[in-house]
C-alpha cells in the first residue's frame, strides 16, 4: 500500500470512529443506557452542557435522570458533521436535533450544536471536551390522529427505554403473527 493511500485509509477510519462515538452517545441518552454512553468518552472528560459542567460519568447520571424525570421518549440525532483532525487529537462540530415528550405536556423540539475535542488514546477515539450550544427550545403539539391508529404504530415493540428494546434483539426477528 503506497503512504497516500495508508494516509487515506487511517484518515478514513478515524473520522469513522469519532463518528461512531457521537452516534453511540445519542443512542445511549435515547435508550438510557449509561454504559453506552460513557463508551463516547474518555474517563476524565468534561461536558459542558449549559446547564451543567460535569465530568463524563457524572453527566451520563445527570443525563439520564433529567430524562427520566422529565420526558417520556427522548431523540438525539447529528448532521453536518465536520471534523479537524490533527494526529491523535481531533476537533468536530456537529448540529443536534433533540425531541422529547413531555407527559402531560408539549413536545419539546430543540437544535443546537455540539463542539467537541476528541483524543484518540491507546488506540481509542473518545470525547475529551464537548460544548453542547443550546440554540433553540420549542414546544409542539402531537399530531391529531384516531386512538386505534396511534395504538397500531406502536404495536411493534417492545419500545422500551433500556436494554430491552428491539434494538438490541441479535438477531432481530420479526413476530411470523404480525404479518399478513
């Protein structure tokens, strides 16, 4: 393999695996899954927050109360991701889109932006430092639909907030029942 196409490939993988670490702190706050998310982190990494400035694993509890006390189902997505690489530290944007109901309430629809400093130590690529910017808190209403439709899009499960949600099943099957 010529040196431009090793430069590539480690550049490519990388940028993959710092990826991955901000997909999988997403789907570690929706799932409430505290191991998952501190996999995005390195130990002694600092999350700023806005409301709160915490280390890693003490953010990850914070993280998780505040959602189960406060929203019944949670959604963390990125986009428009760019990432600085700069030997074994690397610096990304990228913007979040955040929904969580609220029982009894209004949706909460909210956007912002992560900022964060990876390290890649011993091999591993994790958060070191992250600014998360809170640019916008809205409220929306959910959709007007029939009782019996609303219970058949969920009907599917198990939608859980843990490790028991179909998102875990290995393999995934399908109920041979639903069908038809």
């Amino acid at each position: 393999m010529d040196t431009s196409l090793e430069a590539t490939v480690r550049e490519l993988a990388d940028r993959q695996q710092i990826e991955a670490a901000l997909l999988r702190y997403c789907r570690g706050v929706d799932r409430r899954d505290k191991a998952l998310m501190l996999s995005a982190y390195h130990p002694d990494a600092i999350d700023d927050h806005g409301v709160v400035v915490l280390e890693a694993e003490a953010f990850c509890d914070w993280a998780i109360e505040f959602h189960d006390t406060h929203n019944g189902v949670t959604h963390h997505a990125i986009s428009n991701l760019t990432i600085d690489l700069d030997g074994d530290t690397a610096h990304s944007e990228c913007y979040y889109t955040y929904m969580g109901t609220v029982p009894g309430g209004p949706t909460q629809l909210c956007f912002g932006r992560y900022v964060d400093r990876h390290e890649r130590r011993e091999g591993r690529w994790a958060i070191a430092a992250r600014l998360c910017f809170n640019e916008s808190v809205n409220e929306i209403s959910p959709a007007t639909l029939p009782e019996d439709y609303r219970r058949l899009l969920t009907s599917n499960g198990p939608q859980t907030l843990d490790r028991n949600d179909a998102s875990y099943w290995r393999p995934l099957t399908i109920d041979p029942a639903r069908r038809g």
